[in-house]
C-alpha cells in the first residue's frame, strides 16, 4: 500500500484534545438516553458534538489543503488530490 | 425544573446501540490520529461519524415531532414546542 | 389529485419579496460569471443564495408544521404527515 | 482594486446553462406560492434547487482550487488563498 505522509502533525495535540472532549460528550449523550433526559436536550447535545467534529475535520481539511494537495502541484499526483478534496468537501456538506 | 416526558422510549436500545458505535469509532479515530494515518482516511471517517450522528438526531427528532409536538397541539405549549422544533432543525442544518 | 391545504398563507407576501430578491440575486450572479469575476466573489454569492433559500424554507417548514402536520394528530393521516415532514428536513440536510 | 484572474473560464457555459435553469426553477417556486401549492411540494423544489445551487458552487470551488489555489504555492498569497478557500468551505457547509 502507498504510503501518504500525513499533513496534520503540527495540530496532533489539538485534534487529539478535541476528539477526547469529544469522545467524553458522546459518553454523556448515552447517559441522557439511560435517564430518559428530554429528547430537546438529548439533540441539542448531538448538534453541538457534530458540529465539534466539523471543526476537527475543518482543521484537518485545511493542513491536508495546505500540505498534500499544494505539494501535489504540477505532479502526476495533482489532479487525484484535486478529485480527493473535492469527494471529502460533498461528504462535508452532507 | 419542569419535568419533561421523553418520546423515545421505544427506540432507546436502538439508539444506545447506535452511540456505542459512535463512540468505538471516536476511538479508531483517535487511533488514527496518533498513528498518524493519511488525512484523507482521516476525514472520510469523521464525515461516517457526522452522518451517523445525523441519523440518531433523526431518529429523535421524529419520536420527539410525534410525540411531544404533536401532543401540544391546542395547549399553552405548543407554539413552544414548535418553536423548540424549529431551532433544533436549524442547528441540524450546520 | 387530493387537494391540500398550504399552511403558509399568511406569509405569502414576505416569502414572495424573498423569492423576488433570490431570483434577482440569481441574475446578478449569471452576470458575474459572464463577467469572469473572481471565484471567490461568486462563491460568496452562490452561499448567500442558499442561505436565503434554506430561510424561506424554514419559514415553510415552521407553517407546515403548525398547520397540516399539527392538524393530523390523531387522523389515518398522521403517520403519512410526521414521514413526509421527516423526509423534508433530512432533504434540507443535504 | 487588485484584479483576479477567474479559474472557472473553461467551465462558463456549463455554469450559465445551470443558472439559467435554476433561476427558472426560482420562478417556478414564485408561482407555487402565488396559486397555494401544497407545502411540502413547495419545500421539495426549494431543496432541489440548494442542491442545484451547491453543485455549480462545487464546480466553481473546483476549478478556483486548481486554479488560484493551487497557483498560490510558494507565493506570499498561498496563506490568504488558503484561508479564503477554508471560509468558503465552511458558508457552504452551512
């Protein structure tokens, strides 16, 4: 398998960070089902870890822009990072 | 505090089931963050996350429209509650 | 053909001016692009006309919701009213 | 004001054609309104033009990406380049 050098290690403490607090809301949502919390409650819970998880994919979609896709340029790799990216933002918008 | 009757009662181990699946790919995530895989493996499983996210929100969101909307319909509530829906919907969108 | 009621009659004249400034938002954009203007400036654009759209359906969507689907608790119709709603807003999702 | 070179040339007619249609997509949902049309077939056309209007900014995104983002490498505009196409990227997720 190819290997791809990954452009986010300059924000690996950050995304990690994120995705712990993360982890920890998604614990907290299974708690609110097991008490039977007010559905309200319950979604507004669920908008907010997705759009925390928008913003960790944000910050990886920008350092993959910046490093992967830009270093792609004039290679033979150039357009297959432009169809990547492009694939990633429609999933983005889903 | 005004005491709330949740809607999902029947769909609670589906949704429990579902969030514990969330929360073991939170995990790989974090796995791949710390291994440093390629972004693009990266990002195809939060935007997986975000829509199975999306779906448990739906799930919820259509017990809580049936049940406690639909039940405020002619009481002092309901333009409460369709206000409530509304916001909800809202954050959904971003 | 069975005939619906629409909910959203009295606020026909504020989603028509809306409609009339998307449309007239549409042209100014085609007008850019005949134009060769920057991406950026179009892109802006074209973000803001959706915005614009997703608020008239919102407002749809509220009167909707307060009017048939509220209308239909306890109807054969229910069932029929909370999927159509459900499908409308994962629609929205997109 | 600096002058922008526009990336989308190669792609202006197949833009336009899209536009066109769309803006009389917009009109069609004008008339809806204007004769009381059923909400939810209102909402269903209002959402295929989103879609409509997301696919042309796609396109547009695309060639912008190719073009003046990707041409930026290197140069003192590759960090503006880069945060304008990430605060596009997050109005079209909204």
């Amino acid at each position: 398998m190819e290997h791809h050098q990954c452009s986010y290690l300059n924000k690996k403490e950050n995304i990690k960070v994120r995705l712990s607090r993360i982890e920890g809301q998604i614990k907290g949502i299974e708690k609110m089902i097991e008490e039977g919390k007010y559905c309200v409650d319950v979604l507004n819970q669920i908008a907010a870890v997705r759009a925390a998880l928008k913003k960790v994919g944000l910050i990886i979609l920008r350092e993959h822009t910046k490093g992967c896709v830009l270093n792609s340029k004039g290679t033979r790799k150039e357009e297959e990072k432009i169809n990547e990216l492009m694939e990633l933002i429609e999933k983005f918008l889903k």
